[in-house]
C-alpha cells in the first residue's frame, strides 16, 4: 500500500513558479524595497533614538556655526582645531583663510560626526573645538625661569615632538611636575592639545607645570640655544643616560610614539640619549621614556 504525501500550498506555488521560469526563459525579480527619501540613509547612520539611542550634550569646549567660529578666530581665543564638513569650503572661505593666517589647525570630516558632536542642532557645516585650558607664552615661562634660578639650579624644560596620545601628554605632564621641570613644550600642529583626558591623566598637573604651544618647534630650538640651553634628544641609537649628563639647563626631547624625534628636530638636538634596555622588548612608552630621563636630570642637579 503506498503513501500518499501532501503537498502544501506554497510548495506547489513554487513548483508553478519553475515550471513558468522555464517556458518563458526570464528571471523574475523580487520586488525592492523602497528607501523613501534620500535622506533615509543618513537617518538609519544617525541612529533612531526612539529606539532607546540618547542623544549626546554637547560639550562645552565645541563651538558651531560660521559666524560664531570666525568670532572665535577674531577675538583671539585659543583654539584646538576647526572641523569643516567636506563639501563647505566656498561657504566658509573666509574663515579658513584667517584659521590659516592664525596657524589653526584644519580637519575635514564628514556631516555626521559633525551631527553628532552639535546634538544635530545646525551646524552649517563647521564647528571648533575651544581650548579648556589656557597656554602659557614661551617668552613669559623662560622670564619666570630666569627670575627664579639666579644662582641656582639649572632649568629643565621637556620639549614634546608631535605626541598624539592625551594620555601620554597628561602622564609626562604629571611626571614633569613631579620632577620640578619648568615647563612643557608642543607643537600647534600634530599634536594633542590640552584636553579633559589630558587633564584627568594629568591627576591634578595641568593647573602648575606650564604648557606651551609653539608653530615651530625647530625654531624653538634656536631660540632655546640662544637662551643657554643644551638640548638632548631621546632615541634608541643615543649613547647610554647612564654616562649622559643632564646637569645645566637642559630640554629633553621625546618623539612621536611611532615615528619618534622627527628628522629636523633630531637635527637640532646637541645630543642623543637612550635608556639602556636589558629585557627582550627594546622599547618605552613615551611617557615612561621622558620619566626615566626626567628623574635621572633631577639625580644629577641634586
């Protein structure tokens, strides 16, 4: 006795659907599903806060819009850097041409993260991140070292060469305070700023040991020299800190956690030093590279 199978309804509409394809010899397309506006795209990157998404404050150092950003840029204020959306650049020309007279820094991005870091309030297209924190000036730091050395100890100033991460930035910071440096050096461009993290690594430094920020850090060195200052590099290839010495003013450079001391700036540097390393890793970090040499300057001006 054979047994019969039930057929559902939708295997036989499938069975139908083949034998239709191979009689008419053309595929049939599942219909698309429409996308709506041309926005719809840029909603579902933003994220749907009715689906339990918090819309983010905006921070308090973040400037946006043209004419509060070019009001900022006039009256001098100290800023970290100008995000421009791509595709704004004849809108905003005239701000991007006194951001560069006055060495700002420029970064394009696009309009979401500008969405993003506004609350989607209208940005039109560029906002700038304000400096929390006040720099000193270079000319007033070495003026207060000379007021309060004479006859004393040498000055020890940390001369940082594009270092990236806040948190390296706020460590050296710490540890130049701790170690009686008078001051701490950055570049304006490829460089961290003064920033919350850099604060909170900091414990507490940012409020004593000064931070300068200068255009051009192979200049600085010039000056520097003329100043009196000796100024030593570190890098891997230097000879041993054990038999340096770094008595006397002195400016201790540390480079880029990657590429390390840039070419010019290594130029520039009288000479190079580097902490012996005994263990299978050949490297520091370079918060704990310019802390080593740090400590090992104030041994030698006890």
């Amino acid at each position: 006795m054979k047994t019969v199978k039930k057929t559902t309804k939708r295997a036989s509409n499938r069975t139908a659907n083949k034998a239709i394809n191979k009689t008419t010899n053309k595929t049939i397309k599942k219909p698309t599903k429409r996308t709506g506006s041309k926005n719809a795209e840029v909603k579902k990157a933003r994220g749907n806060y009715a689906k339990g998404y918090v819309k983010e404050p905006i921070r308090s150092d973040v400037l946006y819009g043209r004419n509060p950003v070019m009001e900022a840029l006039k009256s001098g204020k100290q800023i970290e850097k100008i995000m421009l959306q791509e595709g704004a650049r004849n809108s905003c020309g005239k701000i991007l041409s006194l951001a560069r007279d006055k060495g700002v820094r420029v970064d394009f991005t696009n309009k979401l993260l500008l969405d993003k870091m506004t609350g989607d309030e209208a940005h039109q297209g560029i906002i700038c991140i304000v400096s929390q924190y006040e720099y000193a000036e270079l000319d007033e730091v070495l003026e207060s070292i000379r007021d309060r050395k004479v006859g004393g100890k040498g000055s020890v100033l940390v001369l940082l060469d594009e270092i990236e991460d806040p948190h390296n930035l706020g460590a050296i910071m710490r540890t130049a305070e701790c170690s009686g440096a008078d001051a701490v050096i950055i570049p304006q461009r490829r460089s961290v700023g003064l920033t919350e993290t850099v604060a909170k690594t900091s414990a507490g430094a940012i409020e004593y040991m000064p931070c300068v920020r200068v255009g051009n850090m192979a200049n600085t060195i010039d000056l520097l020299k003329e100043k009196g200052y000796w100024i030593c590099g570190a890098d891997m290839d230097g000879e041993s800190l054990w038999s340096s010495k770094l008595t006397g003013n002195i400016a201790i450079v540390i480079g880029n956690e990657g590429k390390g001391i840039s070419r010019l700036v290594r130029e520039k540097c009288d000479y190079i030093v580097s902490v012996p390393m005994v263990g299978r890793i050949q490297s520091l970090n370079a918060s704990n590279a310019a802390a080593v040499l740090l400590y090992e300057a104030l041994r030698q001006n006890q």
